[in-house]
C-alpha cells in the first residue's frame, strides 16, 4: 500500500493500464509533455512515449470524435476533458455519436472511451471552472457516468472504466484532489494521508462499476451523496450528532438502486446532497427512485439540499456551496417531520 | 457617412429563372499538372482553384491525372453507378408507395462514391455521409441486405433502430451514416491516428456535404488531421444544394472548398465530381500520400444534386427545375458510357442489356427483402429487442423496462386473442 492524493491515484490507475495494455492511449489539452494542469498524467509521456500520451489541439469536440475514431479502430482511449466546463463543444459527439454508436449499429460498432474530466466547485473557479454537469450525462442513454469520492475508490473505478466496453464520464471532484475537504473554506487543509482512502494498492485493482458505497452505517436518516460532497455530509452529520447513514452512490449510471432503497427502507428517511443545481438535477432521479421503491417506508418527505439554481458565482461561492449547514439543516429537518 | 450592411448569399436562380452556372470556372479537362505525392500543400495550392478534369467534350481521356484504367475495370465501374441509380429509382419509388418511411437518392453524384471506393484498398476504412450508397456497391454489399435496413425488417442490420439509409457494414470496412452530419469526419480522423500509431498501411476515407462543411467538426477534422498528419482523405462533396441552401451559405462564394486544405496546411484538389476516372486519379495519388506518410488530403468534388435532399424534400419550391439539365458537368454514367464507347469498349446495345439486367436485378432483390418483412407486415422484429445493445451488458434498469414491455406486450397479445 502507498499513500496517495487523488491526482496520484488517478496518475497510477493510467500508469498500471497503459503498462497492462498496449491499446490504452492518453490524450487531452497539456496531458502529455506537461502532464495535466492538475498533474493527473505527470511522467506518463516520458515512460510511455508520445504515441500512448498525447497532447491535443484545443477543441473538445476534435478531441471526443478522435477518441470515438480511435475507440472503434481497436484503441482504449482516454481522453481528458480538461474542466467539464468545457466539455460542452464535445456534447454532440458524447451525445449522438459516443453514446449510440453500439446501439445505432445493433453491436457491429462501439467505441470503449472513457472521458476522465474535473468538475466541481470551491476552487473559486467561477462559473466557466466550477461546474457539476453530471446530471447532464445521466440523461443521455449509453453512457456510464462515475464520480469517485477518495483516491482509492478514483484509482479502481478509473480502472474499471477503461477496462469497460461501454464509453464512461468519469468525474473528478477537483476540490477534493489533494485532500478531503469538509465544507469550511476557512479550515487548514487537509491531506489525503489522514483518511483511509488515501491508502492506494501501487497494482491494478478494480472497483465494480455500478456498487454504492456505505461510507457511514447509521439508523436515523440515509443521506445520498457523491463526490466532494461526501466529505461535508460527513461533517455535517457530525455537527448534528444524528445517526445518519451516508451513501456515497459512486456510480450515477448504472445506479445501485438495491443498496440505496434498502437503507431508505430502513431508515424511513433520505437526504439527497450534490453540489450541482437542483432543478433536473440527478437528485430528482434519487428522490424519484427513492420514492418509488420506498414510499411506504417513508418517515418524511425527501430533501434536497444542492447548489441553487443560478450559474456558479465567483465572489459567492461559499454562500452558493451546499455546507454543512445546509445539511444539518435539512437533517434536523428530515428528523422533525411527523 | 459608411453604414455596414450584412450580405445575404443568394444562388443564382430560383424558381422560374433561368438556371446560371456562370459562377463556376471549368477549365479544359487535362489542364491541371499531376504533382509529386508528396509535393507540399503549398507548392500545390492551384489545385484548390482549378479542377482536375481527365474526360474531355469528347468523352477522350487526357492529360496527366488520366489513371489508364482497363477498359474492363471502367465497365465494372459503369455497372457499379448504374446500379446505384437504379437501386436509387426503385427504394424512391417503394417509399412513394407507403413501403419504406424515407429515402434519399444519390443521383447525378454516383461517381463519386463508386470512383472513390474503387481507388482505395477494401482494407481502408470508409467513414460516409448521405449519396455514398456507392461505397457499399463498390465493395459488394448485398442489395438485399441494404434494402433490409430501409424496411427495418427482421434482417435490417440496424435491428430497427434507424431510419432508412443510415447502413453500416462492418466486415465490409465501412461505418455507420449518421443523421447528425459531419460528426463522420473528425472520427475518420481519429481511426487513422489509431492507425498510424499502430503503423498499419491502411488509411481512412471520409465524406462530407458542402453545406455541412460549415459545421466545427469540419474544422475539428482538418485540424486534428493536419496536426498529427493523418492518413486521411477528407472529401467534400459540393453538390451545391444543401436542403434548400444554396453552397454560398457554407461560404463558397468567397473560395472553393478545396482551398481551405492549404489555410490547414493540407493540400487540396477540387475535382471535377461528375468525371469518373478524375475521380479516381485524385483519389488513388491522396492515398498514395497518405500511404507514403504524406499525410491527409482535403479534395472537394464539384457535382450537383440533381434529386431532392430526400423523399421529404420539394427542391421545385427553391431552384429552377430544369437546372440539372443545365448542369455543365453532365451525367456521370453518361460521360463513363460514352469514353468507353469512344473506346470500341462499349455499346448502346450492350448498355441497354445491362440496365435490363440491372433493373431484374434490382427487382429481385426487392422481392427477396420484402420476404423479411415490412414496416407494415411480418414479420416483425421483436419490439423487446430494443433494449439490447444500449450497453454491452443490460443494466439492471433497463432490465426492469423490458421486463415492463413484454407483460404490456403479453397484454395486448391476449386481449386481442380474446376480442
């Protein structure tokens, strides 16, 4: 076992894949001689030469369509998108091509790129480097869509991702790259060497795409949450001291509805917390999911507590982050209902 | 004072006019140089203004891009468009008459595909657009098999999933048509790259309209290609009309298409698309380059869309109706049919006796595709079945759905049974 940040983790899932398979390539804006503006692909250029890690043009659109031409001549490309608030000009080659390509041709085509991509807040990025479009790709059917929470769990699903036969967005939760961040921008950082994820097997190891992840066992309340936000849940279910069960769903395509729905079930109440905008937002699909298999079972309507439905703004962005005491709040809320 | 004023492109002749093709230049067939392959785009950058033409008024072959092809090889290529015509003809009819949903007809631009698909080895990877059904032709697709796809029957290949035309043929190096255009081009790109960092020998080819030439993949292609030097051949195929939209809407009025391969770094060839062997010469010289490691080539082929965009389309409502006849390129299959008669090679006769075995040909087919059913009679695919192939693997939701249709399947079945 090695101690690593997420950025290393995520550097040694391409390492260990670029090393197993001679199909895998890694390509993106500065991702090969420079390694990456968040250093996720430092060295692999010099130990894997500039035919396996490659810098592009800037255009993303350019850069998803070579991956889709790539992935169907027998490649494994891995293409970064360098903040998923530009991934956007790729959207039509996500959406219609990437996507549909082994469905519109009944399985004679298909493209297994994975798009690795940071998003997130609480950098004070803005609204052009702060957002959290998952919910964008979890619309789109053919897509798997993973958002890790901690560098073991990024290592393993970044491995499985690009080991899967089906295209992945894998969102990085750039705020928590160097360490778990508990929602208080005024707090010392905190490194990954503190917290038990940070442990990273230096080998290959898979995480199953598909599997949530208790990260906390309680009896009260399950909270759903993924991403940075996992680590401010945690922080606000200890300001509150309620016994909440906090579910790190992982994986938002396909969704462990099994293990979600049984801790509803159990609990009687859910708090759903993501940091995108609220309205369509993926929580919509946990509470409806929830709802449906649950409603019986159910103590207290289902909260949401999420970014407000305005654009990231830069000067108030502490003030737009849902903290953790928009959390305990609706936690305390959840508790109180009749 | 000076007021700016915004300059809308209009073609010139609508409805009721008399059609006007002064905008083209044509040079005599045979004029334009045959460069080295690996000559640079700039040294090369004529090519981009002129048009290499190789069949001459006199339906003679000329100049230095004639690829002296074998007569018998010019007759297979005449039997290739004449059946993409006539394959063309019979899926318009059959969608007139309520059999198929759509269509669209490749016609006065067969040369194109056929030429291309001809020069190129079957190993390349072809990544095409609408009006390139030649392509599969050429490398001997079934015609059954396409007309399966347009009925979406039990043997369409897209299992049901697409409207007519969008085929795909694996096995046969040839990928699947999409209704977004142009998306097709930067990901020829991209399985070439792969290509070449495998270092293979094969290339890939790929087809764009004129008029969907203005979209950023275009750019994303040219650029991607350019930077990395791809094995590539990037085709635009300018057949001035795109729906309703005259080619000065993706900028032709100001430079051909072909010359945006030099602003790329790219050399680029306009060829005169309704000329079956300059076709084919600019075609084989883009691959020897791309072979050869001389990277992509843009060639724009300068034909006409002498059919409406599709079996939805009414081009009486925009352009002049006789315009086709007025169209200085003329006919393909006519300027093929009369070199090799000029040849000794060919007859009116002989041409006449392949359109009929063509047509039985074609009708054959047609009987045999209908036997896999219809849209609108058996048999039918099973409606269950589009849930497969949205992953590799069936998720456990999409399990839970199909699971969902097929009691509302079973349902209906039994209700019907009993009423």
């Amino acid at each position: 076992m090695a101690q690593m940040n997420m950025v290393q983790a995520i550097n040694s899932a391409l390492d260990v894949m670029l090393g197993r398979d001679p199909r895998v390539v890694v390509f993106g804006e500065d991702v090969g001689y420079f390694g990456g503006v968040f250093r996720c692909t430092d060295g692999l250029q010099r130990k894997y030469g500039e035919h396996r890690v490659l810098d592009t043009p800037i255009a993303e659109g350019g850069i998803v369509a070579a991956a889709i031409g790539m992935g169907v001549n027998g490649l494994r490309p891995v293409a970064e998108i360098q903040f998923a608030d530009y991934i956007y000009p790729a959207f039509d080659q996500i959406v219609s091509e990437l996507a549909r390509l082994r469905y519109r041709t009944a399985g004679d085509f298909s493209a297994p790129v994975t798009i690795r991509t940071p998003c997130g807040g609480g950098i004070r990025g803005g609204q052009t480097h702060s957002q959290s479009p998952e919910g964008v790709f979890t619309h789109v059917c053919g897509l798997k869509v993973v958002m890790p929470s901690n560098p073991y769990d990024a290592k393993g699903l970044l491995i499985s991702s690009i080991e899967d036969e089906d295209p992945v967005v894998f969102f990085e939760p750039k705020r928590i790259y160097n360490g778990p961040f508990d929602g208080d921008p005024h707090k010392p950082a905190v490194p990954w060497s503190t917290h038990p994820k940070g442990e990273v097997p230096e080998g290959h190891y898979a995480i199953p795409i598909g599997k949530a992840e208790i990260v906390r066992a309680g009896q009260d309340v399950t909270l759903l949450t993924y991403g940075t936000m996992v680590h401010v849940a945690e922080a606000a279910v200890q300001l509150t001291g309620i016994d909440a069960e906090i579910i790190d769903v992982r994986t938002m395509v396909p969704l462990d509805v099994d293990t979600l729905c049984t801790s509803v079930c159990r609990t009687g109440r859910c708090v759903i917390v993501h940091e995108a905008t609220r309205f369509s937002g993926f929580g919509a699909e946990l509470s409806a999911s929830v709802q449906e298999e649950c409603f019986w079972h159910l103590e207290a309507p289902i909260a949401r507590v999420t970014g407000w439905d305005t654009p990231y703004p830069h000067a108030f962005e502490w003030d737009y982050f849902p903290g953790p005491a928009r959390i305990a709040a609706a936690l305390r809320g959840v508790m109180e209902a009749r | 004072m000076t007021q700016s004023r915004l300059h809308v492109p209009h073609p010139p002749a609508r409805p009721g006019e008399k059609p006007d093709f002064s905008y083209l230049e044509i040079p005599p067939a045979g004029r334009e140089p045959r460069p080295d392959t690996l000559a640079s785009a700039l040294e090369i950058e004529q090519l981009g203004t002129g048009m290499v033409r190789v069949l001459d008024e006199h339906g003679q072959a000329v100049g230095p891009w004639n690829p002296h092809l074998e007569p018998e090889e010019l007759q297979v290529a005449l039997r290739h468009m004449l059946l993409t015509r006539r394959f063309d003809e019979r899926m318009q009819r059959m969608q007139r008459q309520g059999r198929i949903s759509f269509y669209m007809k490749s016609t006065g631009e067969e040369a194109v595909a056929v030429a291309q698909a001809m020069a190129l080895q079957p190993g390349d990877m072809l990544f095409p657009s609408y009006r390139t059904q030649g392509l599969f032709i050429v490398r001997g697709k079934s015609l059954v098999d396409l007309m399966c796809q347009c009925l979406s029957n039990t043997r369409d290949m897209c299992r049901g999933r697409q409207m007519p035309i969008m085929y795909h043929w694996a096995e046969g190096n040839i990928f699947s048509i999409s209704g977004n255009l142009a998306t097709q081009f930067p990901q020829a790109v991209g399985w070439a790259m792969a290509a070449a960092i495998k270092g293979e020998d094969r290339i890939a080819s790929s087809w764009i309209g004129e008029g969907a030439s203005a979209e950023a993949d275009f750019h994303h292609a040219l650029t991607f290609a350019a930077v990395y030097q791809a094995p590539v051949i990037l085709n635009v195929v300018n057949n001035q009309w795109a729906i309703s939209s005259f080619q000065g809407f993706a900028g032709g009025e100001r430079r051909t298409f072909a010359q945006r391969g030099p602003g790329y770094g790219i050399p680029g060839v306009r060829v005169d698309g309704n000329d079956f062997l300059a076709v084919h010469a600019v075609t084989r010289w883009a691959a020897e380059r791309a072979r050869a490691r001389g990277g992509p080539t843009l060639i724009e082929h300068v034909t006409y869309r002498a059919a409406a965009h599709s079996t939805s389309d009414d081009p009486s409502r925009y352009r002049p109706k006789e315009e086709w006849q007025s169209w200085p390129l003329g006919d393909p299959i006519t300027r093929l049919k009369e070199h090799l008669i000029g040849l000794g090679e060919w007859s009116e006769e002989r041409h006449a006796a392949l359109e009929k075995e063509l047509e039985a040909h074609v009708t054959a087919c047609w009987k045999e595709a209908v036997t896999y059913g219809t849209l609108s009679e058996g048999p039918t695919l099973d409606p269950v079945s589009m849930f497969e192939d949205v992953f590799h693997d069936m998720p456990a939701h999409l399990k839970r759905q199909r699971e969902a249709l097929r009691r509302l399947l079973a349902e209906q079945h039994a209700a019907a049974a009993e009423g």
